[in-house]
C-alpha cells in the first residue's frame, strides 16, 4: 500500500512536505529534521520522522475511539501518512495545563510550572514573520476565519482533546504541560482535527524532565 503513494508536492513547511493524490487526499512526510525558534534553529535527525509520524498515527487514532474527528486515513509505517485534505484555518489552537514556554514571557507573574486552575485555550495566528502572535477570538471573527458558534466549537473539541490525553498521560505517570492543534474543514463544512500530535507539538513531563523538543530549544544537540 505504502509504496503506492504518489503525488505531487504542493508545500514544503518547516516539518513537513505535503502532496496532493487527489481532490480528497494529501500525503503528509515527516522530515528527519528538528526545528526551534519558527525555523530559525535547524538540525538533521535520522529517525525523527518516523517517531513524528508514528506519534501522529497512534494520538489520532486514540482520538478517533473517542469520537474526535481527524484527518488521518493511514500510515506507511515510516515517515509518511495519508490524510485527507481540509481547508485550514491558519491559526494554532493552545492548550495549557502548566505555565510554560510563551505563556511565561507574556505573563512573567506567574511561576514556572503553575498548574492552572482550569485548562487555557488560547489561539496563536500561523505566521513565521510575526512569531505566531496570540490573537483573541474577536480578531479571528473580524478576520473572517471562523464564525463565532466554530470557535465555540475549536475550543469544546480542544479542551475534550485535552481531558482525552490528560487521562491517557497521566495513567502512565507522564505529564501533559501545554500542546498545539490545527483545525480545517472538510467539503461538508464540518471541523476537522488536522496537522500533526508528537514531540514536536507536545510537552510533555516525566519525572520533570522533558520528553519533548525543549531539550532541543535549549541548545542540546538532536
Ligand atoms: N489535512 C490537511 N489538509 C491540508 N493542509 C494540512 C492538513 N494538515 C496539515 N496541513 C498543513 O500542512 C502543513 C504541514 O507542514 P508543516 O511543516 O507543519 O508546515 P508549517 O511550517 O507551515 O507549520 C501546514 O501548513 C499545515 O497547516
Ligand atoms: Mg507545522
């Protein structure tokens, strides 16, 4: 099956490369290469990919029993998943469960590693130029990127995607610090969880160390 998979390259991101199979479909490869700082940070990694991928594969799918709509159709067991392909909406869905990362430089009153007293969903706008700014619901509104009842929506399924990996993190002794979604609609208009789930979205604690990508933007080797 995996071999099968062809299309032609229609994106190149900082993570990934896309390609369109047809009007449907769209192949998504994980690239062996780790990212911090929007790009600006950048090193080969044999075997990242795959990890991504297979990170990706196996959150989805644990979403999927949970009724959480997403785009993943299958996986070549490597570096590669098929998915269909969805209008984006180019913003970054936040949630945190510990003050963290980019939470703490906006918002230095409150220490590291605070648990919040409940889940905070916050959006991001998707642009490398302007450091993915935080933006509030009222400028994606104006900016014509969801209606009002859709953003109500994004964040129901962000803070049930959250209580779903919560349980599933801490039931292995592993804690879910904060972790970034994108959505998209398909052709029916219905919201559809998108992108990627790994380490590279993820924060993930155990014991208070990282098992996530922070040991990277810290400055250690991939
Ligand atoms: N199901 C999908 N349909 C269409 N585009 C998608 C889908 N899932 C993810 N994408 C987009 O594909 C790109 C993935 O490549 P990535 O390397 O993450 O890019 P970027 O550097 O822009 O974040 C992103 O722009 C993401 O928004
Ligand atoms: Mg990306």
């Amino acid at each position: 099956m995996a071999s099968n998979w062809v299309g032609e390259l229609i994106y190149e991101g900082k993570a990934k490369r896309v390609y369109r199979v047809n009007d449907e479909l769209l192949i998504m490869e994980f690239k062996d290469e780790v990212t911090a700082f929007d790009g600006a940070r950048k090193e080969r990694a044999p075997g990242k990919g795959r990890l991504a991928a297979a990170q990706t594969v196996f959150l989805m799918r644990l979403l999927s029993k949970y009724g959480i709509r997403n785009h993943l159709v299958d996986w070549d067991g490597d570096r590669k998943i098929l998915v269909r392909g969805l209008r984006m909406i180019p913003i970054e869905v936040i949630v945190r469960n510990y003050a963290y990362g980019s939470f703490l430089k906006r918002m230095p009153l409150v220490k590291p590693m605070t648990r919040f007293s409940k889940p905070l969903v916050e959006f991001h706008l998707k642009s490398d130029e302007l450091h993915d700014p935080l933006i509030t619901t009222d400028d994606i509104i104006e900016a014509g990127l969801t209606r009002q009842e859709q953003l109500n929506e994004i964040m129901g399924i962000a803070l049930r995607i959250n209580e779903i990996l919560s349980n599933y993190m801490v039931s292995r002794g592993l804690t879910l610090v904060d972790f970034k979604l994108e959505f998209g609609f398909d052709k029916s208009g219905n919201l559809v969880l998108a992108d990627e789930m790994s380490g590279d979205t993820m924060r993930i604690l155990i014991n208070g160390r990282h098992l996530d990508k922070e040991l990277f933007r810290r400055g250690a080797s991939a």
